[in-house]
C-alpha cells in the first residue's frame, strides 16, 4: 500500500518577482528582464520544493500571470468580463476576447519543459515526478462575450477552444508530466451565477468532451481540480453545499480528483457524500492543509485528517494534496512562500505517518 501525495499548484511568489510583474505591465522593464526574474523564481521554488521531500513537484507557476488566464496573456483583450467577488469584499474580473479564430498564446506543456531543464541542474533530480497544472476549457469559455464576436460565432469558438484545450493537455502528457490537473474552480462557484445547475451541466460537458479525446490510459494521468477559491486569503464560493457540486464533479471523466477538504467545517459529512460518488477507475486526492489559514498545520493533524478519510474511502482510491494552490494570481501577498513550504512539508510528513498507521 502507498498513499500517493501531490501538490495542486501555486506557490507565492518572491518580492522581486512580484516586482517585476508590475514594472514589466508599466513599460519600466524589457520581457528579457522580466524573464530574469520569472527564471530565478523558478530556480528557487524548485529547489525549496525539493527540500520538503515531496514526491511530485510543481513549477509553482511562476511565470504565469494567473491560472486561469495565461492562454490569452498577450491577446487584446476587453477587461469588462464576469465579476467574481470574494468573501472579503475584494473581487476579480474576467476578461472577454476580442478577436476571432482563438489560439492559446502560452501551453502549459512550456512552462513542463522549463521545469525539467531546471531540475536536470539541481541536484540530479532529473527523475523526480512533475505535475503540471492547465485551465479547464469551462474557465476559458465564459472569456466569449455575452453580444459575440463579428464574424465568429460562439460555435466557432467552442469547436476552436475544444481543440486548443485538447492540445494544451496531450503537449503536458507527451512532455513527460507525471500527472496534468485540470483547474475547475468555476464549477463550485457557478451555483452563484445558475442556482439551479444549468451552468455546472453545461461546464461538465464542455469539460468531458475535450476528456473524451483522450484515452482510458491517458485519462489515469489526467485530474481534475476544485476548490470554493482561494485568493488573498479569501474564498469566493465556500458558502455552495457540496452536496449541489460533487454528484456533477465525479461525471468527469477524469482518473484523478483534487479535492478541497482541510477548511470544510464539517468534513465527514462531505467525506461520506465521495464515498457514494466515487466510481472505481477513480482516485481522490483529500485536501489535508488550508493555504489560505496562516497557521502551519502539524504532521500529527494531517496524519489524523488522512486516517479520518480512510475511514470512508478505500485505500487504493485515496491520496492527498492541499487544498488549493497558494497563489493562484500572481500579484497575490497574502501567503509567505516560507509558509507555503512548510505547509506541504506537513503534508508530506503527515501522509507518511497515516500510511504507517494504516500498515499497523
């Protein structure tokens, strides 16, 4: 028996990189400088990635400007997309495209190859698991306007970004990701905008349909991500029951499922709802660390988080992970790196201790 421990994405990034960010989108640096920047975060967040002795690694997303939008980070753009508020007051807002015959401009399967370049240099890590985070075509599909685009029609869209998404996860799985994690926010958060689950249906589809092109083999490397947000310490849909979201999460033909758990304030009962969702050819990853709180958890909690969900969910079905990423956007402050680190430092210790628990 071995209980597999992975993280979900985001790390925060370094001042100088936030920085950068900033003078780069203010004409105050070149793209060569920015990248600079972006290389060195990149360097050192693998390398504190690997001290914490994590099985599986991520790029902590670096480079990306957030990540939901780096497939159309240099398009033209109109800002004046979908409002999501968050608890504390504080919003984002979705961009709509502008421009017709829609391509990403950015794969995930680059920012998978500059990850293994990293590592070949660090350390002889070179076998060392990399996991590489994606947008879900759902996310991406709220970027079409409400009133269209001339001369493209949102069907045309669709059949373009279905093939884009396509793309963007089989560049991941043929560069050597050791797994690809759909990022699905918007599924717990859609309740908000169609209580009554019409959108949720139509996302799952959207979603399946880009999974279905892929096969049952494929489809065991592949994941699916959800969380109710989690952004300058705030969350934008922790208050949807999942009892409306999680029968809809597992029609996702997906083999892997990241799971939200830690900051649910009563997590049997959500444990017991997985328990009779869960379909065989599938694996749920339990949320065993918050990023969002900004107390450590010890190992000896997470050890007793994981034996608690071993209690509804068979061994060969489990794993954990964190929540959700750290930082999800990157001009997010709220997280220390330091703690961002010691946080998945206890979930890997913990999940240790759970499985040898579990061996008795």
């Amino acid at each position: 028996m071995s209980l597999p421990t992975e993280p979900i994405g985001s790390i925060p990034r370094p001042a100088h990189l936030i920085k950068a960010n900033q003078d780069f989108a203010e004409g105050r640096i070149t793209r060569r400088e920015l990248d600079e920047h972006r290389d060195r975060a990149l360097r050192d967040t693998i390398e504190k990635f690997v001290a914490t002795g994590s099985p599986v690694i991520t790029d902590g997303e670096q480079s990306k400007p957030s990540f939901a939008t780096y497939p159309v980070a240099g398009l033209k753009l109109n800002p004046g997309g979908q409002v999501v508020p968050f608890a504390d007051g504080h919003t984002r807002q979705l961009p709509l495209l502008t421009q017709r015959d829609f391509r990403y401009q950015a794969h995930a399967g680059d920012y998978l190859k500059k990850t293994r370049e990293v590592l070949r240099t660090i350390r002889s890590m070179t076998d060392l698991p990399v996991k590489q985070a994606v947008i879900a075509p759902s996310m991406l599909s709220m970027f079409y306007p409400p009133l269209g685009i001339s001369g493209y029609s949102k069907e045309q869209f669709h059949d373009d970004l279905v093939n884009e998404a396509e793309a963007d996860l089989r560049g991941c799985l043929e560069g050597g990701a050791h797994k690809v994690q759909m990022d699905f926010t918007e599924g717990r958060v859609s309740f908000k905008l169609d209580p009554d689950g019409g959108m949720l249906r139509q996302f799952v589809a959207l979603n399946n349909e880009v999974l279905d092109r892929f096969s049952p083999e494929e489809r065991q490397r592949i994941g699916v991500h959800t969380c109710p947000g989690g952004d300058q310490d705030s969350t934008h849909s922790a208050d949807v029951d999942y009892k409306k979201f999680l029968p809809r999460f597992f029609d996702l033909h997906a083999g892997n499922f990241y799971l939200q758990m830690a900051s649910e304030p009563d997590r049997r009962s959500v444990l017991a709802l997985v328990r009779d969702h869960l379909k065989p050819n599938q694996r749920v990853f339990i949320g065993v660390t918050d990023p969002i709180n900004p107390r450590v958890e010890t190992p000896e909690e997470v050890r007793d988080r994981v034996l608690e969900a071993a209690e509804f969910i068979p061994l060969q079905q489990l794993g954990t992970c964190d929540d959700c990423g750290f930082a999800p956007f990157a001009d997010d402050k709220s997280t220390p790196r330091e703690t961002a680190f010691a946080k998945i430092r206890a979930r890997v210790e913990g999940t240790r201790l759970a499985e040898q628990r579990l061996r008795g």
